[in-house]
C-alpha cells in the first residue's frame, strides 16, 4: 500500500545573500513496510525534504508540491490537525537526539507526556506503557533507566529512548534522519538491528535519510539519491547497486574502497557541490560530469522512467536521445 | 631506529565534580606502547573516548603522560630542555578533523603560510613567497588562492590549507587525527589520496586517528585497535583485515555496513556498549561485551602478546602457535 507520497516538493530560504534552492521539485513515494534511503552528501536537502513533509519550515517556504498521506493532503492541513499526524502517525528521529529531549526533564517523563498527549490515556496507563517501550527498544533495568536525564545516558542509549517515543503512538511512517551518524559502528548496527526489528513489528514505512552507502544497502528497499536540492535517481536497491544510471551515484559508488583489494589511489569526483544560492542553468552536475555534453549546459534535465521501476534525470536518459 | 616509540604510555585525568568519590580518575590511555617506522603510516582506530586522540595529544607533547615515554629519533620527548622540545616540536605537525577551528578566520592563506615560513627560518626572507606558492602546489591549490581567506573554501579546500601548514615547516611526523572523518565521500578520497602523495614526496611519517575502518585500510600500513585506553590489536592492515585475531576487532569489522546489499548480513551484533574509563578495571577491558568471555577473562587482564610475527593481540583465549584454538564451539 501506497502510504506517503510527495510529488514536485519545492522548499526555498529567502536569505541575504540569496534564495537558497533547498528542496526542488522532488518526488518519491513510500510503501507500507518498506523503508526507503533517500542518501546525498551533506547540503544537498536531505533534511530539508524530511522537515517540509513534517511542515516544519519555520525560516523558508514550501513553495509548491504536495504530500499525500493516505490521501490526505498534509500541506493544506489546518494546522491543529497537522499536529496530530506529526509525531502521531508520521514521527521523526534525528542524529543528535540531545538536542531533541528536554534536558530537565527524566526520559520516563517525556515518554509518558508523548503517550498521554497523542492516546489520550490516564497517567497510569501511560507509565506501564512507558515502561513497556522501553524494554522493547533494548534498553536494560527500563525502570531504573526511565529515572535518568538525557545527558546521563550514552548516544546509543539516547538514540533507543528517541526511538521509543517515535514509535510509542505507531506511526504508519518513522523518518530516521541520519540516526546513526553520530554513533560508534558497533552501536550503530545495534540501533539499525532495532530499527529492522521494529519495522517488521510494526509494519512501519521507515524514510531513512543518511549519507552512507552502506547503511543503506543494508536498509533500505528503494534508494532516492539527493544532488544539490534534486533526486537524480532513484531505483530498488539491488538495482541501484548493480547497476547506477546517473554519473552521479556511478561516482559515489566509485568513491567506495574497494573492500577485497587495497587501492593505491582512491576514486574521487572531482570539484565539489554547487552553492545552492547560486545554482547553474542546465544539469546541477555538470561541472563535475565525466560525461557532460552541450546541452547539460542549457536545459534541465527531467526525472524520467527507464524500466524496472528506475527513474533517472539526466539528459543521457532522456527519451529525444 | 623507529621515528617515533611509545612506551607504557599513561594518562590519567582527574575527576572533578559531580563524579567524585566514585574512584578519582578517568584512566584515558592505559599502558600504551606502539612504534612508527619514518615514511610510514600507523593508524589507530577505536570507538569514540577509546583515547586515541589523547595519545596523540601525547605523542606531540601537548599533554604530559601520568607515566610512560615518548621517544622521537631516539630523544626522550619528556626529559628535554625547553628548546630541544621547540626544535623537535617542528618536525612533528598535526592536522584535525575540523580545519576551520585551526585556521585564523582573519588571516589569507598565503599570510598564514608565510607567517609560519618566517617565524621559524625554514627558509631565507627572500623566498618565502616563492616557497608558500610551492607548498600550496603540493597540497593542489592554486597560487591565486593565497589572498583568500579560509571562509571562501570548501570543507575539502581547507583541509588542504590545513595539510599545507603542517607541511610547511618540513615535519617528519604528522599526527593526523580523524583527518576525513568531517568530509562528503566524494571529497574524502582528494584528500587521503593528497596524504598518500605527500607522504612518498616528502618521506612523511603519519600517525593516523580514525575511527573508519575502510579509511584506515587504504592509509595505513599497520594498525593499532584502542578500547578503554589500551591496545587490543596490532599488526599489518592487510593482515588485521583478512584474519583479525581479538573479538573486539573481528565485531568492528562485522559491524561495518556493507555498500552491496546482496550480502546483507545476519550473524550476531556486539551487544552493549564500551564502559566508562572509570573506577577499577579489573580484567581484560573487552570482557563486558565479549561473546566468548571465561571466568579468567573477568580477573585477570590479558598483556599485549606476539602470537604471530608482527602480529600482537591481547585475549586470554588467543595462544601463540595455535591461532585458530578458540571458535565459538569450545567457548561458554
Ligand atoms: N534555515 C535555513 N536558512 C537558510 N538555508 C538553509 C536553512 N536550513 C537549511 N538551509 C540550506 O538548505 C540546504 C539543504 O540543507 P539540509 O537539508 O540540511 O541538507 P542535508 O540534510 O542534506 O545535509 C543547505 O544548503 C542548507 O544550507
Ligand atoms: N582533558 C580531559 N579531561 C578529562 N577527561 C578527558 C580529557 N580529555 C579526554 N578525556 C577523557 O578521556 C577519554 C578518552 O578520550 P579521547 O582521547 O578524546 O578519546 P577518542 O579520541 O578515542 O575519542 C574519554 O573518556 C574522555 O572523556
Ligand atoms: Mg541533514
Ligand atoms: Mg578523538
């Protein structure tokens, strides 16, 4: 089933030095169950996208496009009604959960006031509940734990707690920002485990936004890969792997270390990102595209579908070539 | 001789605050001992507060060591007077993770370089601009960029400038600590592969902080794996990649996600998290999280032994000779 879908969302911050082109005109979709990579360097609007379908752009705009949820337009939502779908049925991870959790307050505390506001259930209820949750994400002695402020617990174990909250009204979509970039490699597969472990309980769609390759190819079902503010492509994961389309993902792809041979020089995709501010007229990769031809200069190219459920934009792809 | 020789190096910080009374001292690096040979790269991985940037910290003589020594060309770092230090202070550079928290925001690059070219008389006042020009070249910037200030490059470029500073007063040693770890992947490979240039041109040894394991692999000769403040592993990177010998190593290998999602995989994840470097710790440091800890593991803590040539390990369960006599059937 057909849970999210986002067609042609465009998000802009008007700034002094110019209007930064954050989000442009993206599009992607997401199935029960599934989870979804949406990976790109950092800058290139990962966040962004994620915070626009939670409408949480107070600094820019949502200029156009829109997001269907069950279908149910949420960027014309009142807003009270907007409320309950955001950390109800759509709830939102990030990498640095501190910055997320109130620091006065004990964890158990801001579970509970998470349940009893979204379940409308008496306290009591709420705290076995509580409790309950916390067990499930993995965290030892929860009673004892649900007593602590955040900063006395580890990222690993702040991360689970952050986890807990998401997931203690069921959302029917989890967005996970970079929830383990901020974490040792050892804790991080702990919380990916957990995250696999939930959705399959569950039934979460889970959008998970990273820029490791890796994560996602263990993760995720379908990959949408972000360059500067656009998606250049996007496929089922298998796909994407064995067979990138846009020079971009094949340069990402390059840029990996060879696991089995040791190199004795790294790929590299030469130059770096364009300023958002300040963007090209023609492809936004141009400038570092081995395969650039003229009219990468002149026109935009267009997200188009090459088969098996692919979709690319790059005037290589494009029907009139 | 070895460029650089760490020996039983210590550092104990002490507590202060709200955790006093518990034991008095976080024990950041515990008895750590490693050699780097010159023109080479020795990494040291680890989890994050594993210690490894303390020990460089230490290996610079930024921090004085509760015990142990730092030999560099043969001198001991701590027993010097305080212009051998300075003399020896300049062949050992180092560059950090965030190149914008070390550069001066009010000063170009070329008069940063130049500062730093006469200040310490590493060549004649006449050709200080020519060699500024030439270092920016090596670490492949171009002349122009010397009357730019770091707010106008990208994270890549200034790295760069970072690079090119350490370089600039001919350093032998370079403590390079999480060097790429800030970077985009598309970017991170300029700079490892500028680091690996250097070092043939300029016969530069690096001691190399990271906690990615795959950046280590390409960078580094041997490495060095840290837990809790000491050295579980050492050996050859290739070796340390195809046949790791402590757990602890072969769980941070399994743990590394995998960019090909056909071998996604499913054997058992390290459970836990590393302790704090806290109070007593008796024992072997891993064996809170160690899938095949024993009675003996918990008392007594394992030394840093040779089990196969150049290849150290500390775990009660790994014997010299016989490698192989510990599997998960003959554990528990
Ligand atoms: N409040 C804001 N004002 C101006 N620019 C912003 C704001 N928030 C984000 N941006 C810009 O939008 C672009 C995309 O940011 P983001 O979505 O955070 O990237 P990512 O998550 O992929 O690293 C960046 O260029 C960023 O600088
Ligand atoms: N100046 C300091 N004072 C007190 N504790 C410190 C200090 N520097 C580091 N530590 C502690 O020492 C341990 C090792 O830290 P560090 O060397 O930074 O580890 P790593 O670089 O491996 O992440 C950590 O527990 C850290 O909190
Ligand atoms: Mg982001
Ligand atoms: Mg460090």
């Amino acid at each position: 089933m057909k849970v999210l879908e986002v067609r042609g969302l465009t998000t802009r911050f008007y700034t002094l030095e110019g209007v930064v082109k954050a989000v442009e005109n993206v599009s992607f979709e997401m199935w029960g169950g599934k989870t979804l990579g949406l990976v790109g360097e950092s800058g290139c609007g990962k966040t962004v996208t994620a915070l626009s379908i939670m409408r949480l752009i107070p600094q820019g705009e949502i200029v156009s496009g829109n997001v269907r949820y069950k279908g149910r337009e949420l960027l014309k939502l009142p807003e009270g009604e907007m409320r309950r779908i955001r950390g109800g049925e759509i709830a939102m991870i990030f990498q640095e959960p501190l910055l997320s959790l109130n620091p006065v307050f004990t964890i158990g505390n801001q579970i509970v006031e998470a349940i009893v506001v979204h379940k409308r259930t008496s306290r009591m209820e709420a705290e076995s509940f509580m409790i309950k949750l916390l067990e499930l994400v993995g965290i030892p002695s929860p009673r004892e734990m649900a007593g602590c402020y955040p900063h006395q617990l580890s990222g690993g174990m702040r991360q689970r707690v952050m986890i807990a909250m998401a997931i203690s009204t069921q959302p029917s979509v989890l967005i996970a920002d970079e929830p383990t970039t901020a974490l040792d490699v050892t804790i991080a597969s702990q919380i990916l485990e957990l995250m696999r472990e939930l959705q399959s309980k569950f039934k979460m769609s889970i959008l998970l936004i990273t820029h490791d390759l890796g994560v996602i190819a263990e993760m995720a079902d379908a990959v949408a890969v972000m360059y500067a503010g656009e998606i250049v492509e996007c496929a089922e994961v298998g796909h994407l792997f064995k067979k990138p389309l846009h020079p971009y993902t094949k340069g990402l792809l390059e840029c990996l270390p060879d696991p089995v041979r040791r190199e004795t020089y790294l790929k590299t995709i030469p130059g770096h990102v364009p300023d958002l501010r300040n963007l090209p007229s023609g492809c936004n990769f141009q400038d570092r595209c081995p395969y650039a031809i003229q009219v990468c200069k002149e026109a935009k190219p267009h997200l188009v579908d090459v088969g098996s459920g692919t979709f690319v934009s790059c005037h290589l792809y494009q029907e009139e070539l | 001789m070895s460029l650089l020789s760490v020996n039983q190096l210590k550092k104990y910080f002490p507590l202060r605050g709200r955790f006093l009374g518990s034991s008095g001292y976080i024990r950041a690096v515990d008895g750590v001992s490693f050699k780097v040979n010159s023109g080479e790269t020795f990494a040291l991985v680890g989890e994050s507060g594993s210690g490894k940037t303390t020990v460089g910290f230490l290996v610079l003589g930024l921090l004085r060591p509760t015990e142990g020594e730092v030999y560099f060309k043969g001198e001991d770092l701590f027993n010097l007077r305080v212009e051998e230090m300075r003399r020896i202070r300049r062949s050992m550079q180092m560059v950090f993770q965030d190149p914008y928290g070390s550069l001066n925001p009010r000063q170009t690059v070329g008069g940063m370089l130049k500062e730093v070219l006469s200040f310490h008389h590493v060549v004649e006042p006449d050709l200080v601009e020519g060699r500024a020009e030439e270092i920016l070249r090596l670490v492949g910037l171009k002349p122009v960029c010397k009357s730019r200030y770091p707010h106008e490059f990208s994270g890549g470029e200034r790295q760069r400038i970072a690079i090119a500073r350490a370089i600039s007063l001919e350093p032998e040693l370079i403590v390079a600590d999480e060097p790429v770890s800030a970077l985009d992947v598309s970017i991170r490979g300029q700079i490892l592969n500028l680091l690996r240039e250097l070092q043939e041109k300029l016969n530069l040894a690096y001691l190399f902080i990271a906690h990615d394991l795959a950046v280590v692999r390409f960078i580094s000769q041997r490495v060095g794996v840290m837990y809790l403040g000491k050295l579980l592993e050492v050996a050859d990177t290739e070796k340390l990649f195809k046949k790791p010998l402590h757990p602890y190593t072969k769980a941070l290998l399994s743990a590394i996600p995998i960019p090909d999602p056909g071998r996604r995989k499913k054997e058992d994840l390290l459970s836990g998290e590393m302790p704090d470097a806290l109070g007593k710790l008796s024992g072997c440091r891993f064996s809170s999280r160690c899938p095949y800890v024993r009675e003996k593991c918990r008392r007594e803590e394992p030394p840093l032994v040779e089990v196969e040539e150049d290849h150290f390990a500390a775990c009660h369960l790994i014997k010299p000779q016989a490698v192989d006599s510990y599997s998960d059937s003959d554990s528990r």
